[in-house]
C-alpha cells in the first residue's frame, strides 16, 4: 500500500504543509527554531509531521498527543490532516479534524471521491485500520520509529518481549485457539461425565423395575379380594356427591347472576369514564413539570453567563496590567502599544457575554409564564369523586365470587360422583389391573435394556471425543504449532538483527532472539530473551557502552520491524525514523546511512528526522522553520501549488 500525499493544516508546530510521498527515496527532514536561541532545530516541529500521519490514522500521536493539545496554540482551531494512498489501485483519502470550523472534531473516508465514512467515528476508525491491514501497534512496529517510540527490546521482561513478538509473528490466534481448546476439551470432559452419570442412571432404573415386577406379581393375587370392598366404598362416594350437590343447588335458588353482571358493567362503564378524564389530567401535571424544567435549565445558564460577564469585566479592568508582562505564547513582554488591541478584544468579549446575559434572562422570563400557566390549567381540571362506585364494585365482585364459588362446588360434586361411578363400571367389569402393569413393566426393561446400550455407545462417543480435544489442546499448546512457528520466526528474528548489526559494528556484536526453552525436566515452554555478547567487549546488554547499545536496541527494533512487514495484510510503502541516528559516532551514522538506503529501496520512501548534520549522506532534503510559533515546511517533497487540495475536498462532507 503507498501513501502519497499527506496535507496538514494548524497541526501542533505546522501552519500548513503539502507532502508528495510517492516513491521518494530516502528524504532527511531538519528543523530550525527560530523563536528560542537556545535551540537550533529542537523544537522546530520536526516531529510534528510525522505525528501528523500517526494523529490522522489513529487519533494520537505517538508521544501519546490527543485531544484538543494537537491544535496549533496561534491558530486555536481548524486543525485537519488528510493523508491519500492507493489499496488496490484505488485513492482513499483520510481526513482528521480538530476544532475545525466546518469538519469539527470528525473522522472522514473517501474513495476516490465518495464519502464512505461511517455512522460513528469509531467505525470510521475500524474502516481505517481494515483498509490500511494494521493495528496502530502494528503501525507502529513497522512503520514508525522513534527515540522515544522505539522499545528497549534486549532489557524487556519475558512478558512484554513475548506479548510484542507474538503480535509481530501473528501467534495471538493461536493463543486464542489454545483458550478455545482448553474450553472446549473441559465441555468435552463435562460431556463424558454426564454420559457416564446418564449410563449409571439407566442401570439403576432397570434395577429398580425387575424389583417392581417382583412386587407386581405379589399383588395381583390380592387385588381380586379387594374389588368388592372398594365398589361398596365407592358407591357410597357416589351417595354423598348427589346429596351434597342438591343442597348447594338449594343455596343458589336466591341468587341471579345475570343481575350482578349487568350492574358491574353499568359501574365498569362509569369507571371508564373516569379513567379518560385521568388521561386527560397527565398532561397538564406534565405540562407543569416539563415548564419547571426548563426554567430550572434556563436558570442554571443565566448563573454560568452571569460568571461569564463577571470575567469579562474582570479582565478588562486588567488588561493594562499586562505591560511589562511576558506573553504566555511567545515569552515577549507586553509593551502599551500592545494593550489596545487586548482591551478591543476584551471589551468584545464582554459585550457578547452581556448579550447572552439578556437573552437568558428573557428566556427566564417567558418559562416563567408558561408555569403560570401550566399550574392554572392543571388545579383547574377537577375530577369527580368515584369512593361509591368502588364500594359498589368490590360489594358486587364479592357476590359473584361466591356465586362462582357455590357453582364450582357443585360442579366438583358432580365429577366426584361420576368419578366414582367410573370406577365403579371398572371394577365391575374390568381386567385386574395388574395383568397390565406387569406387561408393561417387562416392556420398560427391555426399553431399559435399549437405553443402556445407547448410554453406552454414547460414553464410547465421548471418550473419542474428549481424545480429540486432548489432542488438539497440546497441538495449539506451547510445544505444538506455535513453538513451530516460533521456530521459523526466531531465525528470522536472528538474521535480521544480525544484519544490521553486521553493517552497524562490523559483526563484532551479536543479539541472539530466544523464544522457547527447556525445562530441567526436558519440557519445552516459551521463555523470550535477546541475549548480547560482544566479541570485543561485555558479555551482557547492559555492559555496552552507550553507543553499542543503541546500535544494539535499533537493530533489534528494525528486525522486529521487518518481521511485522513481511507478515502484514498490506505491507506499507513507508518508513519513518525519528532521530535513531542520536548518541552514534561518525562511523556508526555512516554505518546507518547505509541501512536506511536499504530501507529506502524496500519501502519506497524513507523520512528520517534528525538534529545533526547528516545531510550530506541524503540529497531529499526538507526543511521546518519555526518563527513566531508557527512552522513552516520547504523541501524537494513539499507541494505548494496543490496544497490544501485534499483539505478542501474533504471540507464539504461537512
């Protein structure tokens, strides 16, 4: 993927500046710093265009900038970058906004020129990274590279080394799929468990019914006995159920149901009414509450704009003050002739704040009047008085209940008697009962028998399964495919870094990358370390000099850099370096001019801010003036004549 323009405006240092970063080569960008004679290029704004592309794509720079920070302090607002790069032969362009007038503090997406943002600036942002094919930690490996961005990889614990190695090689899948795995083989091992619980059952069930059958067979010799005893019981049931019906139905000969109905619908009807009237009450107990809040709204603005105008005042009484003063942007001291355009603009505040203040205050004013009017319109809405209808209603609801009652009793009767005459007819004329529940206790076993074997081809099924799982945990566990990948990564890891720093200290310094170790036990497990010797000095990282291990955290970062390139979605045509050439020696800048010539070839465009002096070594020069505390950017990448062009394109989405 090629990144080819990048257009910044009012961000951090930099007024406005236009980039043409198409295949450029290898591209030095200076600064000079012409507001504090204690500097020569810090602080000119250097950095500020790399943090510009890093700001547009994720919304911070890499020295952790976000927020309203980034906006240039002279500007105050209308702060925007938009960087254009092609995905498969397309032109998207990103557009991100600070404080700005018309894009605000929005996120933008075109292709080409088609607007094809989102409905929120966080799906915008996931459109971002999907088009670029990178994270911003990714971005951050392969792209850009800082003094202070660059990590210090050979003193990095085993945590943190692991957690950046696995991101650049791409293994986090795997540790994922280890999770899944080990969920999955504890669910398998549930399943088996509950398979040998539901075999365990079965068996006890068939148990229990060969007992059943044993007390079925005893009682069926009984149970002829028992059939005269129990038609003399029930037919005496069946006497008590008639009599009993007939003295409830004796009961009821007073009460008329259909009366009770029509007069509850009479006061269901009246009820009704009411309830209307009670809707139509709502809304003017709301009307009242909803005019409170906001006058209560309107109150607590009039206070805030009342403090406003009380500043105002306050810093126009104030503003000669300041002669002798320094600025709090530039350090300059205030001379009078700089007081009379600090009171204009003072007394402009305070004339707008008053006017607010008076706007407010009329806006009180009127929610005033409407809870005069809201109050008088609510207590004069009366509604009637319902105490009798509902005493009325519960005395009637009570008599239909019983009522209700008396008919369910009686409707019990009858079922109980002709329940016992069912019975009745079954004892009399029926088979003994228990010829049946023996059949079909022998029937259940062998149903039993039938469950038993399922049960125990399903355990069989289980087993295999939870066999499978155990083995597909230690495939995706330290010692399986991910030591397998490690593996092809480590000597990656090692001959990059050995390649540079073969260029950087003529080979007399090695980094060796580490991932997997064994156990005294001979066990394999993931322990990362990068360990430093030099054959012409320390055995260790931390007994270099300060040069060497520079030489030594760069090359590594490099490699790890290279690792994350080769294995990105859309390898990106950009390389930046922010001051890595600082504390190296003539030789070691030479030795890295060489490696960044080299990186100019792969990547296509290689930017490399720098302090010192190196620009005999590059020929693409760019150049950050600051004056004034604004920057300003010349070189052989800028491009004045279309300058802003993207910006303004990108203006009208809003």
């Amino acid at each position: 993927m090629q990144i080819t323009r990048v257009d910044i405006q009012n961000f951090l240092t930099i007024g406005e500046a236009s980039l043409r970063l198409d295949e450029r080569g290898l591209v030095l960008i200076s600064g000079e710093n012409r507001d504090d004679s204690s500097c020569e290029s810090n602080g000119a704004g250097k950095s500020s265009l790399a943090d510009a592309i890093f700001w547009c794509l994720f919304n911070e720079t890499a020295r952790g900038i976000t927020g309203d920070a980034v906006v240039n302090r002279r500007a105050g607002k209308n702060a925007q970058v938009a960087i254009s790069f092609t995905v498969d032969n397309v032109v998207h362009t990103v557009v991100r906004n600070r404080k700005h007038d018309s894009g605000r503090n929005q996120l933008f997406v075109f292709r080409e020129t088609a607007n094809i943002s989102k409905h929120s600036d966080a799906e915008t942002q996931k459109l971002v990274e999907q088009l670029l094919g990178c994270s911003k930690d990714v971005f951050q490996a392969a792209v850009y590279s800082g003094q202070e961005a660059m990590p210090n990889l050979p003193q990095m614990t085993d945590k943190y080394l692991k957690l950046l190695v696995e991101q650049a090689a791409g293994t986090e899948i795997l540790q994922r799929c280890q999770a899944i795995a080990n969920d999955r083989l504890h669910q398998a091992g549930r399943l088996h468990e509950q398979a040998e619980a539901a075999l365990m059952v079965e068996r006890l069930a068939l148990e229990q019914l060969e007992k059943q059958l044993a007390t079925l067979t005893f009682t069926r010799s009984s149970w002829e006995e028992e059939r005269n005893q129990e038609v003399e019981r029930l037919q005496e049931e069946q006497r008590v159920a008639y009599e009993g019906a007939l003295e409830i139905r004796a009961q009821l000969a007073d009460w008329d149901g259909a009366v009770i109905s029509a007069e509850l619908k009479e006061i269901d009807r009246e009820l009704n009414s009411y309830k209307t009237k009670l809707e139509e009450k709502a809304p003017l107990e709301k009307a009242v509450t909803d005019a409170t809040a906001e006058w209560t709204t309107a109150l607590a603005y009039y206070t805030q704009q009342g403090e406003r105008v009380t500043d105002a005042e306050r810093a126009l009484a104030t503003v000669s003050n300041r002669v002798g003063t320094n600025c709090g942007e530039c350090g300059r001291k205030y001379t009078a002739k700089d007081i009379a355009p600090a009171r204009e603009l003072a007394e402009q505040t305070l004339t707008q704040a008053r006017e607010s203040l008076a706007r407010i205050n009329t806006q009180c004013e009127a929610c005033e009047g409407k809870i005069e009017l809201a109050t008088a319109n609510n207590e004069g809405f009366k509604l009637p008085d319902v105490s009798t209808l509902n005493a009325r209603s519960q005395e009637l609801n009570e008599q239909q209940r019983n009522l209700l009652r008396a008919e369910a009793s009686i409707a019990a009767a009858e079922d109980h008697y002709k329940n016992a005459a069912s019975k009745v007819e079954v004892w009399l004329n029926g088979e003994n009962p228990y010829d049946r529940l023996i059949t079909n206790n022998q029937t259940e076993q062998e149903e039993a028998r039938k469950r038993i074997m399922a049960a125990e081809e399903l355990l069989a099924q289980t087993a295999a399964n939870l066999q499978r799982h155990e083995n597909a945990l230690e495939l995706y566990g330290p010692a399986g495919v991910r030591a397998h990948i490690l593996d092809t990564v480590t000597p990656y890891l090692n001959e990059r870094t050995a390649h540079y720093l073969g260029t950087l200290s003529d080979g007399n310094i090695t980094a060796t990358w580490n991932t997997i170790s064994k156990t005294s036990k001979g066990e394999l497990r993931e322990k990362f370390a990068i360990t430093v010797t030099n054959s012409q000095g320390g055995g260790s990282f931390g007994s270099q000099s300060g040069g060497e291990r520079r030489k030594i955290r760069l090359a590594c970062a490099l490699a790890l850099q290279d690792l994350v390139s080769a294995r990105a979605t859309r390898p990106l045509r950009l390389w930046i370096g922010d001051e890595i050439d600082d504390a190296l020696d003539p030789a070691g800048l030479e030795r890295l001019m060489a490696i960044l010539e080299e990186k100019a070839r792969e990547r296509g465009t290689v930017l490399v801010i720098s302090h010192n002096d190196i620009s005999d070594w590059i020929r693409e020069q760019v150049m950050v003036t600051k004056h004034h505390g604004l920057a300003t950017v010349e070189g052989s990448i800028c491009d004045d004549k279309q300058k802003g062009s993207e910006i303004e394109s990108a203006g009208m989405v809003a």
